[in-house]
C-alpha cells in the first residue's frame, strides 16, 4: 500500500515538474497564453520583447508598472513590453491606467505563469528577436542598459 501511495505521488510531482518550464538563457522562450489581451493589442512576432509578471497586492510589482509604461513609450518601435496579469481587468485596470505602447494580457488560468515558472513577483524576462532568453529574474533589478545587445 506504501509503494502505490509513493508512486502515485511521485507521479504527480513528475507532472508538475513537466509542466513547468526552466528559463535557460539561450533557449526558446515559452509561449505567451494569455485568455485576453487589453484593446486587442498584441506583440508583434519577431520583435524583442520584456515580459513582466505582476500583482495589484504587490508594492514593486505596483512601482514596475510605471517603469514598464516609460519603457514601452521610449522604445516603442523596437520592443514590445508586455504586462501578464492574473487579476480581473477591473482590479488591474486602475493600476495601468492609461495604457500607451504597454501591452497587458491577461494570463489564462495561470497557464503562462507555469510556463515561465514563475514564482516571485515582480518576475521580468527579455526575450530576443529569435525568441530566445536574454534575462530573467527580479523585475526590480534589470537594468536599462541590458537592452542594448537585444535592440
């Protein structure tokens, strides 16, 4: 009975395990599931892009929002920002405010989530124009600079 319930569990974990992805500098990034994007605006493919996990009960996920916009309006013809969110468009949507060149998607029952493995926020990845992982890590440690080899 021990063996089957330890078998059983070990199972599980091996699933979960599969299901979430590792970032690896270098390799492929996973795709971005999001259930809706905010006006329909979408990433462009092939373009560089910085994507951000957040939540509304986080103050440095609160502060990246403002960070996220400026970036978004200064390099809006060479990256795409995109803001991934769990929460409801009405808890969210204050928070954004007006939207300019950030793209906010809202994450599809945590699918995306999982699949950048995601589990801290603020959570950032910058993704080359291949597709590839650049940088992931602390949202509030990136660093401007490290867009340069990637614009």
């Amino acid at each position: 009975m021990k063996r089957m319930v330890l078998t059983w569990l070990l199972a599980v974990v091996v699933v979960a395990v599969a299901d979430a992805q590792r970032l690896v500098i270098g390799e492929k990034a996973p795709e971005l599931k999001v259930a809706k994007w905010v006006d329909g605006a979408v990433p462009v493919e092939g373009r560089p892009r910085m994507v951000e996990f957040v939540v509304s009960s986080s103050a440095p996920s609160v502060k990246r929002i403002g960070v996220l916009k400026a970036l978004a309006h200064k390099y809006r013809d060479n990256l795409d920002v995109v803001l991934v969110v769990r929460e409801s468009p009405e808890k969210i949507a204050p928070l954004i405010g007006e939207r300019e060149a950030l793209l906010v998607g809202y994450d599809d029952g945590g699918k995306t989530c999982v699949a950048f493995d995601v589990q801290y926020v603020p959570f950032g990845v910058l993704i080359d124009r291949r597709g590839r992982v650049v940088w992931s890590g602390n949202a509030s440690m990136f660093e401007e600079d490290q867009l340069f080899g990637v614009l």
